[in-house]
C-alpha cells in the first residue's frame, strides 16, 4: 500500500530530515511511528500526504507515485488520504456536523449522501448527538473525536494521525486508539505517529523508529527494543 | 491495487456502501479521466452527483457570499460606497453628455449651405433650380433671398443703410439657403459640390463650423467620461482586490484545512469570487442610485432653465438599461478584483 523506497528530504534550510528511508505499509496495516521530536516523524507523515515532496528516492501510495504528482493532482490524491492533526484543526465557524461534511463539500458530493455519511461517521465516534453544536464548546478528547470523524467520513483508504493523543489523558488516548484499531479492523491502512511509548507498547502492533531522519527499528517490540 | 473499492470488497471499508447499484465500468468514461491517468487515485462520487454537488456549491457559496457581505453590513456597505462613487462619477458624466446631445439636437443646430447665385443668372433659370433643388432627397428646405431682400436685411442688421444707399448698384447677389434633410450630415460635402457645379451658382459656403465645434466638444465630452471611466474602473479593481485580500487573511485556517482534506483551488476560490461579485453587483446598484438621485436633484433648476429659453427640454432620469450596465460592468470589475486576489494570495496559502 505504501513503500518509501530511499527517501531522503533536505529542507531548504540545508537539514536532513529524512535520509534513506525505505519502509514498506500493506494495506490493512496499522503502525506506529515513533522517535524523538525533530527525528522525522511529522517530515515522513508531511511526504506522505503531499504537502512536502522528497528530495531524493521515491514514494509509492496505492501504485500511485507521488513523486510524480502534478500540483493539480494533489487534491484528488489528500481525497483518499484521512488525515488526523494533533490540534485537530477544526474550523469553529461552523457546526460538528459541517466540520465533519467539509470533505464531502469539497468533493462535491450531493446533500442526501453527506447527511447520511456525516452521521454514520460521528456516530462511530460516538458523537452524533453533538452534531448540531459549535466545536469549541467540546472537550479535548471530543474535538479529536471529530477530528477522527472527519478524517473517515470520505472513507478513505489510508488514514494518517500525526500525535492524535498529543493533549489527551491516558484513558481518552487508550479510547482513541481503540477507534482506530476499529477503522483498521475494516480495512483502512493506518499509520500513526506518536511519542506515548507505554500506549504503542500496549497495542502490541508494528513499531517504526526514527532517529535524526534515520529508520532505526522496524517490527513489532518484544519489550522495550524498539525505544532506545 | 488502488483505492478501486470493488477489487478488495471485503478489505476496504466503503465498498458495500460506495458501490451501490453501480460497477466502475458505468461510470462515464470521460469524468475522471485526468484523475484516473494518475493511477489508482479515483473519485468516489458518480459524476452526476458531482455536477449536482458543483451546482449546487455554486449556490451556497452565492448565498453565502450574500450573508457575508450582509453579515458586515458596515464595512460592506462602506466598500460598495467606495465603489459606487468610483463608478457614479464616470456614469454622470456619460449621463449629462447624452443629455447635452439630445438638448442642442432640440436646438436649429442645423447645418446650412449658403449658394450664392451667378449675378446673370436669369429670374425665370433661378425658379426652375428652385424647384429642382426642392426635389432632391437631400435638401430639406430651399430659401430664396433676392438681392433686394438680402440689401434690405443687411441695412437692417449692420446700420450701414445710409452708406449702402449711396451706392449706385446693389453689390450683393441672391442667395440660396439651402437645409440639408435630416441625417444627410455625411452627405454634406458632396451636396455642397453637386451645387457648386450648376452654371448658376458663383459660390457655394457650407455652414459647418458650428456643426464641427459641437462635434468637437461632444467627442471631447465622451473621451474625458471615458478617460475617467477607465481610470475609476481601475480603482474600483483595486477596491476589491484589497477587500477579498483581507477576506483571505481572515480565512486562512480555513483555507488549510479545506486544502489538507482535498479541495481544489477552484473549490477555495469560489466563495471570494463570489464575494467579489457580490461587492461589485450593490456598487453598481448604488451607483445607480446615486445618479438618480442627482438627476431627481437637478432636473427642477433644469427644466426651470429651459422655461426660460422658451424650451419644454427635461433632464433625461438613468433608466433601466443604465441600472443593468452599472451592475453588470460593477459585478464584472468585481469579479476582476477578486480574481486577481485569489490568484495572488490563494496559492500563498499551503499546509507546511
């Protein structure tokens, strides 16, 4: 589903965020990237969905290459790509309900369709009796939650989430992960990056390292292995 | 391979959902064409629904631009003024022209040709030439002024009439004033040489000088409203492009996000194209306002003036045709203004 094959990226600044990544994701794999801050984690998940390109080496998602995506393309490619921030990013001009539907706008989908996919998706969450409220007025842990739901609402194939349990108790975080252990039991390739080494070793899935743009660990962690 | 839901139906979480009674293969071929070349990236929504979903966002981003601009109802009123007085400038002045037109139109402006007759032209050849003049499709009127008609004006008007008197003879020939029909202006020149060839006539003096300086002023007129015109034009542009600059600054976060779930720059331009439009479309109502307005102000003096030269002249009010053009000119700037914002500031705007 998504192979990094030598990725190297060099800001312009002249750093090396990433050098000679390569890394392969089957679909319908959840896992976990770890690292320091600055290793390069935000870099991989920034290439990965198109807002960066890579300086060196190639990146394939679903077959497609992205180095070779047009400006134009972009869009259309982000429309298969759910992404979860860790300030979630939500927009408080507006109701849950057309936060969550902004995907479905964008991509002009008729009005009948986003009611039904909006509340199908914020019920997952848990959240659908929230729909007609402004997002501000939520909690933490309720904003992630539909920051989640917008990132599955399109239904996409590959969800990313950079530090989605950044600003959240243990308890939140665990039920946050458990949603996203719930969109990948039904197929959805997931990759999540996150410094809560005690919640990714509970999880007891695959396990990816960075260090100084370096791939250090690559497999699912015994015990303590994969954090140096 | 690919997002293609169809081929792993039971791995991908939309298929049962996405794929209701319909396979890929009829889908039209053509809609997702330049996606597809790609690779495995498709759209997900029938293209149907997709013309649907764009209609139908063009209508919300238009009603939403009208409750925006609506919802500042001071600063977007300030700015429609701001350009409705760019534009009532530019609209009075072309309004005053045509009303400057139509009153001297009104006045005996008319070109005349003065034919003054060969002195041994005989009575009998002249009335004959009358009469044939008279035929022509060019000439309105012929006026005969014989000589002793034209002495005795001349006494009258100049006060010489002792001098002129005292000379033997009468020095002054007859004359023939000619009116060219309505709309011949064109034709005057080879009118004037078609009389100055007849045996009769001595010379022939076209009275194009008022006519000419009229032209003139009026073309003078027009150029300097057009002139000011495209000058304010210009500024109403500007107008807008800082009004929409400033719309893009204040959804900026919104603009993020819109690009990081997948929308095109078109579907981010939409609401501030609109917006401009909408900016443009209440200038132009405004400025329409304002012109008949000051017509309504002017037309009391103005038609108290033309009382008094004896003239029932009113002051043409801006009609409809005027309403319809300030708007469409005003939404079309707009439209300009907010275009070369958004392609200005909208590509600054990426996720980093």
């Amino acid at each position: 589903m998504i192979t990094f094959d030598n990725v190297n990226k060099r800001y312009e600044s002249g750093q090396d965020a990433l050098v000679r990544v390569s890394l392969e994701l089957d679909r319908g794999e959840l896992v976990f990237l770890t690292g320091h801050s600055g290793a390069g984690k935000s870099t991989l998940l920034k290439l990965l969905t198109a807002i960066e390109r890579p300086t060196r080496g190639s990146i394939l998602v679903a077959g497609q290459n992205l180095n070779r995506l047009r400006n134009s393309q972009v869009p259309y490619y982000r429309r298969n790509v759910g992404i979860v921030f860790q300030n979630h990013q939500l927009l408080f001009d507006r109701s849950v309900f057309d936060n969550v539907a902004l995907p479905l706008a964008v991509a002009g989908c008729n009005r009948r369709e986003v009611g039904r996919r909006v509340r199908a998706a914020l019920d997952k969450v848990g959240l659908l009796h929230k729909e007609r409220q402004n997002p501000i007025v939520l909690s933490g842990g309720e904003q992630q939650r539909v920051g989640i739901a917008r990132a599955v609402v399109n239904k996409p194939a590959i969800l990313v989430a950079d530090e989605p349990t950044g600003n959240l108790d243990p308890q939140l975080s665990a039920e946050i992960m458990q949603l996203f252990a719930d969109f990948n039991a039904v197929g959805v390739t997931v990759m999540i990056a996150s410094h809560d080494l005690e919640l990714i070793a509970r999880q007891k899935r695959r396990v990816l390292t960075l260090q100084a743009g370096q791939l250090i660990y690559d497999g699912i962690p015994s015990r303590e292995a994969a954090y140096p | 391979m690919g997002f293609r839901a169809v081929k792993q139906p039971t791995r991908n979480p939309g298929a049962a959902v996405r794929n209701q009674g319909r396979t890929p293969a009829r889908q039209p071929a053509g809609a997702d064409s330049r996606v597809r070349a790609a690779g495995a990236v498709t759209a997900r929504t029938r293209t149907g629904d997709r013309l649907r979903g764009w209609t139908g966002h063009h209508r919300e981003m238009a009603a939403e631009a009208l409750r925006r601009f609506f919802a500042a109802p001071m600063a977007s009123g300030m700015t429609a003024l701001v350009i409705a007085i760019a534009l009532a400038l530019p609209a009075a002045l072309q309004l005053g022209l045509v009303n400057f037109q139509r009153a001297v139109a009104g006045w005996d402006g008319q070109p005349q040709i003065s034919v003054f007759l060969s002195k041994d032209a005989r009575e009998s050849a002249v009335t004959s030439y009358v009469d044939d003049l008279g035929e022509d499709p060019r000439v309105a009127a012929v006026t005969y002024i014989s000589p002793e008609q034209a002495l005795e004006e001349f006494q009258q008007s100049s006060g010489l009439g002792d001098a002129l008197a005292g000379l033997g003879s009468n020095p002054l020939p007859a004359v023939l004033l000619v009116r060219p029909a309505d709309g011949v202006t064109g034709e005057l020149e080879s009118l004037a040489a078609a009389l100055r060839e007849s045996a009769l006539t001595d010379a022939v003096v076209l009275d194009m000088a008022w006519v000419e300086r009229l032209a003139r002023l009026t073309e003078l007129g027009q150029r300097l409203s057009l002139g000011l015109g495209v000058l304010l034009a210009l500024g109403v542009i500007l107008v807008v492009v800082n009004t929409i600059r400033l719309h893009i600054e204040s959804r900026r976060e919104e603009i993020l996000v819109v690009k990081l779930v997948g929308g095109t720059d078109a579907f981010v331009r939409r609401p501030f194209l609109y917006s401009g439009l909408c900016y443009g479309l209440f200038g132009g109502l405004l400025a329409w306002m304002l012109v008949t307005l000051g017509v309504a102000l002017l037309s009391g003096p103005v038609a108290g003036l033309a009382s008094s030269y004896g003239s029932g002249y009113r002051l043409e009010a801006p009609g409809l045709s005027y309403l319809l053009a300030l708007t469409c000119g005003a939404a079309l700037l707009g439209l300009t203004g907010a275009w070369l914002a958004v392609a200005r500031h909208i590509r600054a705007i990426e996720p980093t």
